[in-house]
C-alpha cells in the first residue's frame, strides 16, 4: 500500500509571554519586546559614550527638583511592588534604580555596548529595560509569580537567593530565573557580556499613557541597537493583556 506523505507543521515556539495569573493581578501592564540576532557587544564606542553622556545630562536638567517618586511611570511601578508585597524603597525598579544613581552622583558608569544603549532608553523614557542573554534560557521566558523553589543568582553578589514565593519573576522552563521582583535585578546567567550575541529585551510600564511611552522608547532602542549593535535580524513586538505572547 502506498502511504500518503503527511504534512507536518512546526508550531512556532513563543519567546516570551505573560502568565494569565498575573495578568489579572496587572491588568496595567504594557511592554515593548526585541529579539535581536547576531549582535555585536563589547566595549562602547566613543561615539555613543558621548551620546550617553548627553543624554544623562539632559536627563538631570529635566527631572530638575522633582522627586523621583512623583515622576508617573516610577510612581506606578511603585504600586506594583508594593501590591505584590516588595518594598519599593528597599527594592528599587531598575529605572528608578538607575535615575536614583544619576541625580544623587550626576552620572551612570559605561559597562558594555548592549547595556549601555539599554540604559539610555531607560533614563530618557523613565522606564525599566532589560537585555538578557540568550544563550542560558532553555524554552521560553514567562512572567508570574514564583513558586518560591525556581533558581537565581544573584548579578550583584554572585550568590544563589531563590526568589520568595508570589513575587514576580522571569523564568525559563526549567526553573532558571532571569529576573527577580519583577524588574529589580537580573541574575548572573542572564546578563550581556562580550560573547553575547542573542538577546531578548523588554522595556515595560504601568502607567497612564504607558503603551504609548513604551512604543516611543523601543523604536529609540531599536534604532539604537541597529546602528551600533548591527544585528543580524530583529523582529519586536508590544505586549498588553489582550496580546500577552511574543515569538
């Protein structure tokens, strides 16, 4: 008997996504999302040290007295922690973490091109924006809340902390956290180094008018990234409940 040949069709693996749970907890939430291939990184450039530079002076001149705890976006990310039983002072969004660095010492230290360009978008926009490598993540990222027995470490300190049971986290599919408290700090694993060359970046708000900041800050980054990080490709996409899933 002859066999008909069967058409097999891939489903498409989704990079990133945002659990139903803690969509109903977040309904707020608005991201802008990139994968980036092929990405050169490594020390930054004159060109764009100087950019940065511009931009952190500029940035100082316009929050000028203001308390960064009434800027609205930081203000909203605020009430996140704090709903999800997080500190906001003892445990500072990484744009407000970033701000808080400029304005008290009037400057952010170089660390590489990939989070150099990151770091501009978040302090012109006053919003967090992660890159994570990669190279470390089996399957797909997800954001919900922990089940407390997931696995990080620690950027900062270089120790294993697994994260407490309901806080927000960025996890692959075997248990191996990327970022803990939602946007406070990025694990070891999941940093941009020199051999980094795929990256997922993510640049989220909460606020009034949020889905429109964060359109804005990632075509800046996109632009960015093409011009000093020549990718081999990108593709981006922005994320709300109604459009949860990127990949």
């Amino acid at each position: 008997m002859r066999r008909c040949p069967v058409s097999v069709q891939t489903v498409p693996m989704v990079l990133f996504s945002y659990d139903p749970a803690l969509l109903a907890a977040f309904p707020t939430i608005r991201a802008g999302t990139i994968h980036a291939r092929g990405v050169v990184n490594g020390p930054t450039p004159d060109e764009f040290l100087q950019a940065f530079a511009t931009e952190q002076r500029a940035t100082i001149a316009r929050i000028g007295e203001t308390p960064l705890a009434d800027l609205p976006s930081l203000a909203a990310w605020r009430r996140v922690f704090s709903s999800f039983g997080v500190s906001p002072t003892q445990y500072r969004n990484a744009a407000e973490a970033l701000l808080r660095r400029l304005t008290k010492r009037g400057d952010i230290p170089s660390i590489n091109l990939l989070v150099d360009l990151a770091n501009l978008v978040s302090i012109r926009h006053r919003l967090p924006v992660a890159v994570f490598d990669q190279g470390p993540v089996h399957g797909s990222t997800v954001v919900r809340f922990a089940d407390g027995d997931e696995r990080f470490t620690d950027l900062g300190t270089r120790e294993s902390s697994p994260p407490a049971a309901g806080e927000v986290v960025f996890v692959d599919n075997d248990g191996l956290v990327s970022a803990r408290r939602w946007c406070w700090r990025q694990s070891l694993q999941s940093a941009a180094g020199p051999d980094t060359t795929d990256v997922l970046i993510t640049i989220e708000g909460h606020h009034d008018g949020a889905a429109s900041a964060v359109e804005a800050a990632t075509g800046d980054l996109v632009d960015l990234l093409e011009r000093f990080a020549t990718p081999h490709s990108l593709s981006t996409a922005q994320l709300s409940p109604e459009y949860p899933q990127f990949g």
